[in-house]
C-alpha cells in the first residue's frame, strides 16, 4: 500500500494568513492525488484532483502543486469557514491511501 | 445535482454483518465514468477506502478489511451496497458512500453523502 505523510497535523493560523500543508507519499505517484476538506461532522469536500486543478465551485485562494512523492496544499488569505481539517489521497493504485489529516485551527 | 444517501442499522452486534446501502439520485449510476465507493471514519480518527464497485459489478478492496467486504450494484433500484462480515468494536465508524469519477487520465471523489454512523455493540 502507498502510505500519505502529511505535516503538520495541527496549524495555528490567523484570518488573513497563508498557510501550506505538506503530503509526502511512500512512492511515486506522478501527479494522482487529491485534496478533501472536512467540516465537524461533515463529509469530505473535493479540493483539489491531479494534484494542481481546481475543483469547479472551489474558491481561488486554495492552490496545489507538487509531483512524484512530494505535494503541497496552500490556503492563501484564510477565512473563518477555512479553519477546519485537510486530507490527502493518493489515487495511482488501489487501495487507495489518505493522508492523516491536518486540522487547521484558530491561533 | 447528484446526490448519495447512506442507509441502514445504526447499531451491529460484535460478529454479526453490518449491510448498508446508498441510494443515488440526480444521475445515473450506469454511467462509464465513475464507480461507486464506500470509505468510513473511526470516531476521531481519519479516512479509510473500504473499496468500490463499477456498475457492471467489478469491484475493488482495501485488502485490510481481510475479505470481510463485500460490495454489489443494483443499478435498477440506483443503489450500491456494502456488507461487512464479522464486526468488531474497531469498526465503529461513520460510513461515507462516494462516487469517484473518472476523467479519463485521473480519478477523484466529487460527490459524497452524508455519512451514517455504525457502532458495533452488544
């Protein structure tokens, strides 16, 4: 199975910020992953696919990039609905694999 | 809009089968573009793909679930289903059914449902 490492788990962040979460993957997976974000009690909400396209209907400020076992996320200028928590999935092979998570709180 | 919509008991017994289904609506499930996914979430803890099922019924499995995952299609009623054999306290869970969508050269999950929590308890 491919393992997801993402850092940080935890990020404190101000209104206004800009903020990068990090995926790492165990092997390479060209550029087959995805961004989720998940609200309290909520389902996952596509970000981000292909490692840099966004999602239709996702704001702008949310960018990916990355390629190979390395992948970041950025949220640039937070907003209050943006404080809750990111995964990672690879979809190159089966199963598919998500990342930890990481919960971007208030500071 | 597609939307998905999780079914079935809240509450399993240790060692029995936990089944639930999820019902499609807005689309079709027929289509050769996506398949048909479940993935739950421990209480607190993060995401795991259970695996998927194509509408002619190929499937795909997380082999940590051991065989004890069993995925179906009934494109008839738009419903895909999941049972789990021989529960145990660690699958506890809130179960998410989700459609991946293939786009030809990537895959990714653009539409879930809510989601259904499954406690597994005598």
């Amino acid at each position: 199975d491919i393992q997801l490492t993402q850092s940080p788990s935890f990020l404190s962040a101000s209104v206004g910020d800009t903020v990068t979460i990090t995926c790492r993957t165990s092997q390479d997976i060209s550029n087959y992953l995805a961004w989720y974000q998940q609200g309290p009690g909520k389902a996952p909400k596509l970000l981000i696919y292909a490692a840099s396209i966004l999602q239709s209907g996702v704001p702008s400020r949310f960018s990916g990039s990355g390629s190979g076992t390395d992948f970041t996320l950025t949220i640039g200028s937070l907003q209050p609905e943006d404080f809750t928590t990111y995964f990672c999935q690879q979809l190159k092979s089966y199963p598919l694999t998500f990342g930890g998570g990481t919960k971007v709180e208030i500071k | 809009q597609l939307q998905l919509q999780e079914s079935g008991p809240g509450l399993v017994k240790p060692s029995e089968t936990l089944s639930l289904s999820c019902t499609v609506s807005g689309g079709s499930i027929s289509s050769t573009s996506f398949f048909w996914g479940w993935i739950r979430q421990p209480p607190g803890k993060g995401l795991e793909w259970i695996g998927n099922v194509y509408f002619i019924g190929t499937t795909n499995y997380n082999p940590s679930l051991q065989s004890r995952a069993t995925i179906s299609v009934e494109t008839s009623k738009y419903q895909f289903s999941l049972k789990l054999t021989s529960v145990t306290a660690a699958d506890t869970a809130v179960y998410y059914c989700a459609r991946q969508t293939w786009t030809g050269r990537y895959y990714y999950m653009d539409v879930w449902g809510k989601g259904t929590t499954v406690t597994v308890s005598s």
